[in-house]
C-alpha cells in the first residue's frame, strides 16, 4: 500500500523534512512572568526512539494551573480527558479537575465549572460549547450546550442519556455516544435527536474530505454488540446516516479503544492490547501494523499522507514508559517523542503544524496534563 498507508520497506525520511509539526508540551503551573526563567522544559534532540531518523523536537510539560495536591489543599486539577480548540487561540478542556477555557492558544486557561465528571468537550462555534458530564459507576450522562462561551449553559436530552463514551461535533452533526446503552445523533445542530441503531457504540469518526449531495461519510466504532460481546464492529455509512454496512474485522481482536479516519478512505483503529489496524480503501480491507508497544492505544491523529500520531496507555507506575509516538508512514514503523510520567488521553489538531493533547501526571500527587505541538 501507499499514499496514507506510506511505503512497506525502506528508511523513513528525516521528521523535520516530512512531518511539519514540531512537538511543544506546555505545562503552565505558574504566571507567564516565570516562563523565562526555566518553567519551559525540553530542547531539540537527537534521536527519540526506534528507527534511522532523528526526530527534532522541542518540547514543554504542563498543566491548566492547579495548585496544591495533598491532605485537601490548593486548587488541584489532577486529571484532563478531553480537549476541542476553535482556532489557534480558542479552546476548551475538560476532566476530572473541572472545565477549562484558553483564549490564548493553551498558554494560559481559566476554570468554568468546577470539578467533576466532565469526560467530552465539542465546538461549533467561537462561543458555542458542547459538554457531556458522565457519573462514575452510574447509569447516567448529561449534555450540556452554551452558546455565550460558558456563562450559562441548558441541558438537551434530559433524562435519556445513561452513559458518557463519546461527543462529536462535525457541521451540523450533533452525536452522543453512550456504550451500551442507547446512542442519538443529530443531522440539525442539535434540535431534533434520533437513537444510533447499534450497541456497545463508543466511537464515532466523520471525515471531512466528501461533501456531496448524497451526503457525508461516517464511521461507527462498537464494541460488540448483543450477539457477540465484546467483539469490536465498526460500520460505515456514506449518506449520511441513512444507511449502514458493517465492514468485516479480523477475528480475536481486543477491547476497541480509538479510531481516526484522515479521510474517507484511509483510516487506523487501536486496540487494548497495543494492535492496531489501517485501511487505505474506506474500510474493504484491513491490516494488521507493527506497533512498539503492548499497551492500549487511547489516542490517534494522522493526516491524509500518513504522517501522525499514537498516545498510548501510561498512567501504570509500576512500568512507565513512551506515552506519545509519531510516524511518517502511516503507522508502519514508530519513534518515541514523550515518555515518563506522562498519560495522554485525547489528541487535537487543526492542521498539521498544530497540535494539541491533554491527559494526567501519573503520580500521588494529582496533576493534569496540556501537550501544545507546534511547527
């Protein structure tokens, strides 16, 4: 295969020639007067990982600025599941620690709600914010819709939702996803809900490269549904929700975790145990792609050539290691660019030189993560 499934042999061209994103982790623990005076951490490095190719990257670690940790003190944001920017200025996080808005890029944020179960944020406009709250242990979500950049919010789907897997936002797509209870996605900005007609639905992706009159593509990522537990399933529709067809999967795949299309056609999904699948033909066929590590892929990000990115499960102590890895072929071969103590949840981008991820700080003292990459 080619295009965004790159070459099957040969060394992979240099990171700084081909991938035009350069990694910044900003952690912004104290005012923007300190930053000068080391608060920024990382230089250019040499090599980061596996592989012939240097990776020439800077990088920052930081957070949205909790304080304190300990027997009950300071402000403590310890954890970020999630994170939606509107453009290279605006954006939005949200997790365990509260909810958050930036209005300079990540350098700086300012807490909106205070904490909570606050797992899903979504943009569809400047000021308009899309908020899925679930409860830990309960049957029970709530979405949450401002159009004032978050002074005052009204709920949509009361009373109906039972659990909080997914929230996407594309056009005037509205899409709730909620496991194994039932699923509802909206065709006109969020006035009128229908229910998703699958089970165990914990992702949803929606390429951006077909819009024509028969309507757009959409993926559904499941996790198995009543007659095959746990057996992940994945279906495609290409008029816009009217139809579905269930694309065949490999046989004894492990628990689904993501799943990213660059376009219509060329798409990976990552699994529990580190597998992780690619197509290049909108779902006919899959392969099976050499992954480093044994560890849950929780996050992707790729772009129409291949060149992207994998945040892997790292929140255990015991075994710390790469939480965030980058490739230039689509996934055929794997650099490491952050390792430590360091847990990515959720990856953000608006082009290929800016990229955004939040996660957690694996540690007894609570911290949460803001990951800024930036060419």
């Amino acid at each position: 295969m080619s295009g965004c499934l790159g070459r099957r042999s040969g060394l992979s061209p240099r990171l700084s020639d081909c991938l035009p994103v350069f990694a910044m982790l900003a952690v912004f623990a104290s005012p923007i007067s300190s930053w000068s005076q080391g608060q920024w951490q990382g230089e250019e490095i040499a090599q980061a990982g596996g592989g012939d190719s240097p990776i020439p990257l800077q990088y920052r670690i930081g957070n949205t600025g909790g304080t304190g940790g300990g027997f009950g003190q300071g402000e403590i944001h310890d954890h970020l599941w999630d994170g939606f920017f509107w453009n290279r200025k605006i954006g939005w996080a949200c997790g365990f620690g509260g909810v958050f808005r930036t209005q300079d890029g990540g350098w700086s944020w300012t807490r909106v709600k205070p904490r909570g179960g606050w797992y899903h944020v979504q943009m569809s406009g400047p000021q308009e914010i899309w908020l899925l709250e679930g409860f830990h242990g309960q049957a029970k979500a709530h979405l949450w819709h401002s159009v004032d950049d978050g002074r005052s919010w009204s709920e949509l789907l009361p009373g109906k939702l039972l659990s909080a897997s997914d929230l996407v936002c594309r056009g005037n797509l509205r899409a709730v996803l909620c496991g194994d209870f039932t699923s509802f996605w909206s065709l006109d900005g969020g006035r009128n809900w229908a229910p998703l007609p699958f089970y165990g639905t914990i992702r949803l992706a929606v390429p951006g490269d077909i819009r024509s009159g028969a309507g757009f593509v959409a993926y559904v990522l499941c996790a198995g549904g009543p007659q095959q537990p746990r057996v992940p399933q994945i279906f495609k529709s290409t008029d816009s929700g009217r139809s579905w067809k269930e694309l065949v999967l490999f046989h004894g795949l492990a628990w689904p975790q993501s799943i990213f299309f660059a376009t219509s056609l060329c798409g990976w999904i990552g699994l529990d145990d580190g597998s992780l699948l690619a197509t290049s033909d909108g779902g006919e066929s899959w392969e099976k792609l050499p992954f480093p590590e044994r560890r849950a892929i929780r996050a992707l990000w790729f772009d129409s050539l291949g060149r992207g990115y994998a945040a892997v499960e790292n929140s255990n102590l015991g075994r710390l290691g790469p939480a965030l890895l980058a490739t230039l072929d689509g996934g055929r071969s794997w650099q490491t660019v952050l390792s430590g103590a360091k847990n990515i949840n959720a990856l953000f981008s608006l082009g290929p030189d800016r990229l955004w991820a939040v996660g957690s700080v694996p540690g007894f003292a609570p911290n949460d993560l803001v990951v800024f990459l930036h060419r």
